[in-house]
C-alpha cells in the first residue's frame, strides 16, 4: 500500500516538474515601463485592462498631463478612466488607462 501511494506521488511530482518546464519566461525586456511616463507613451493607449489608479489618483495624473476642469471622471468596464476636459482651451474627452497612459481627444 506504501508503495503505491508513493508511486502515485511520484508521478503527480513529475508531471507538475514537466507542466513548470513548458510556462513561458518572463519577457527579457526590462526597459518596458510598467506605468507610463510623461516622456513615454504606449502607442496603442488606452490599453484595456485592470486598472488599479484610484479616482483621485486618475484625475491628478489627468491633470498633470495639462488637461484642466476635468468632470465626469468615470472607470469603464474595459478598465479605462474616461472624462470630459479642457486642454489648450479646447473642449476634450480624456482616457487613462492601466498603464498610466494618457489619450485626449
């Protein structure tokens, strides 16, 4: 009875050795910024995904970015801050994303 129970450890014990080996790597490329900068902007933003800045946050970092009087500052189910502003004197509609990044239209 042992030894079956320890045969069957064992081949649980490889297989999870076997399945750990097949994961991708981590992305080698560590000069990709988690958050984006004022000097550098994920080309494709608004990026969809879990978005962790809180509303005060979001609207500071609008802010930042020279767009004034922002309302209506709402999170959308793709995970995008999503507002109304003004930038340059001009009406826009502002997007943050996850990364940070920021689109004003």
């Amino acid at each position: 009875m042992k030894k079956l129970i320890f045969s069957a450890a064992l081949l649980v014990a490889s297989a999870l050795s076997a399945h750990a080996q097949t994961t991708p790597a981590p992305n080698p490329n560590g000069d990709t910024p988690a958050v984006a900068t004022t000097s550098e902007q994920n080309p494709t933003a608004p990026v969809a995904g879990k978005n962790s800045f809180t509303e005060s946050q979001a609207k500071t970092r609008i802010e930042e970015s020279g767009v004034t009087a922002v309302m209506g500052l709402k999170l959308d189910d793709q995970g995008v801050w999503q507002a109304t502003g003004t930038k340059d004197g001009k009406p826009v509609t502002v997007s943050m994303d996850y990364q940070g990044n920021i689109v004003a239209k």
